[in-house]
C-alpha cells in the first residue's frame, strides 16, 4: 500500500434469495474463498459480528444469514426441518453462483452443515461447528417445553431468559438481548424456534461426515450434559475433526470467545 492510503474494509451487500413460503436474506463481504455463516435457532447473522470481519480481512468471502423466520428472512415458511435448513444452504451457494465453500454453523446450524456436507461433499471444503447440536431432543422431555414456548405473550421472555444463560463467562450486552427479544417476537420467529427444537437432528449420521472439520465447545454450555463427554464422541464419529475445548465459555464461542476462536479458525483454514 503506497504512503498516504488508508486500509478500508469492503462494502457488504444486503441480499436476498426466494425460497419456498419466503425469502432467505443475507449479506456478503470481502472476495476469495467462501465462508458461509449460519447462526443457531433463535438468533440472527449478528452472531458473527467479530468473526465474520476477522476473516475478510484475512483474505476470504464471507456471506453471514438469518435462518428461515428470523431476521430478515421472513415469510409464511410450511416447515423449518434440518433438511429445510440444508437445502436453505445449497439455495444461497447457488444464488451466489459458488461451487465450494466452508460452512460455519453454530448449534443447530452445525447439524445442518453436517447434512449438507454429507449430501454434497464436493460442494464442502470444510466445516467450523460452534457447540454443534448432533442429538435429537427427547421428545417425551421436549413437548411440555415447545407448547410453552408456543404461548405467545410467554415463549419469547422465556426464550430470552435461557438465551442469558449460553453466555456464562462473559454476559451478552443488554443491547443485544433487546435484539435477541425484537427478533423472536416477530411473526413466524416463534415456529421457527419451536419447529428446529422440534426436528429431528444428525445422531449417529454424523460418521458419514468426510470433509476437512473444526469443531468448538465451552466447558459450561448449558445444552451439553457433559461437554469432554460429547467431545469425544464426536470425535470417535468425526475422527478428521479438530475439537477445540474452551473452558468456561458457553454455546455461541464465537461472540462470547472471539479473541479465541477468531485465530485458531484461521489457523486452520490456512493450514495445508
């Protein structure tokens, strides 16, 4: 860079992509290899506000979106299923014309990415999973939950009070909680959040996962029993994986540990 200049970050574009029952929104920055971000149930593409930015500056495309009813992804959506979410994935890398990127998804999302990655492999050159959520709920412990969530005047001050808790090292911003709140209060928010608690998630498919993955857990995520005990398993069934264990922290490492995450990831995607 000649004297004088100064650095600037690309401009994002706001985009969007039809899907059946709404629109899928998104946003892209920076050029080179991709990185698609999917944030977990009940959040938006704000939880990649530190890392996305980390990683175009790094060099890499980053294109951050809202899950189907959330954010800015609206519209009257029959179901919200992982094959939903999966298909919702190869929708946008097809809408942007890309044959191959890396999926970063956190909780649910780290599933999603997981089925797709398992369908199309050669569409996937890695994975980052964020406290990933491989098991399928309980359903006999699940129903009484979801039909509470379902009540609309309670399920999102309940939302929003569990939501506080995945944040045990460094509490989230009220800022963002009144977000997380304005977010699952929306039309449709509510199904969103209790068709994913609802559906079924990757259990023991998780073996057919393949393809280069970087997977992070917090020792106090309250969604994980025994996180060193999920770890490895997962690590049995994903033996290509590099787990990474941070301790104290919670179920969005990516917020909560970003001084962490942020460079062990490019680490690792700049490995050979």
């Amino acid at each position: 860079m000649s004297k004088g200049t100064t650095a600037t970050m690309p401009t994002s574009e706001q985009k969007s992509v039809q899907v059946a029952g709404g629109k899928l929104a998104y946003e892209v920055t920076g050029g080179g290899p991709v990185v698609l971000c999917l944030p977990g149930i009940g959040d938006t593409r704000r939880v990649y506000e530190q890392f996305a930015p980390a990683l175009v500056a790094a060099g890499y495309r980053v294109i951050t979106t809202d899950l189907r009813g959330n954010g800015g992804s609206v519209g009257h959506f029959p179901s919200h299923n992982l094959t939903d979410l999966a298909n919702d994935i190869g929708a946008i890398l097809d809408a942007e014309g890309i044959g191959r990127a890396y999926l970063a998804g956190g909780s649910l999302s780290g599933a999603s990415a997981g089925l797709f990655a398992i369908k199309h492999s050669d569409r996937v050159a890695g994975l980052i999973l964020l406290s990933p959520v491989f098991a399928s709920p309980s359903r006999l412990l699940m129903a009484p939950l979801i039909a509470v969530f379902r009540l609309p005047l309670v399920g999102a001050g309940l939302w929003v009070a569990y939501f506080k808790t995945l944040y045990p090292k460094r509490p989230v911003a009220a800022e963002y909680l009144a977000q997380t709140r304005a977010n699952i209060q929306q039309p449709g928010a509510l199904k969103s959040l209790t068709d994913m608690l609802w559906t079924r998630h990757l259990d023991a498919g998780i073996q057919a996962i393949k393809v280069p993955t970087l997977i992070f857990y917090g020792t106090k995520d309250s969604d994980f029993k025994n996180v060193h005990e999920e770890a490895g398993g997962v690590q049995k069934a994903i033996p290509q994986a590099q787990i990474e264990i941070l301790d104290g922290f919670g179920h969005y490492p990516q917020r909560e540990a970003a001084d962490i995450v942020i460079p062990k990831t490019l680490a690792w995607l700049a490995a050979p």
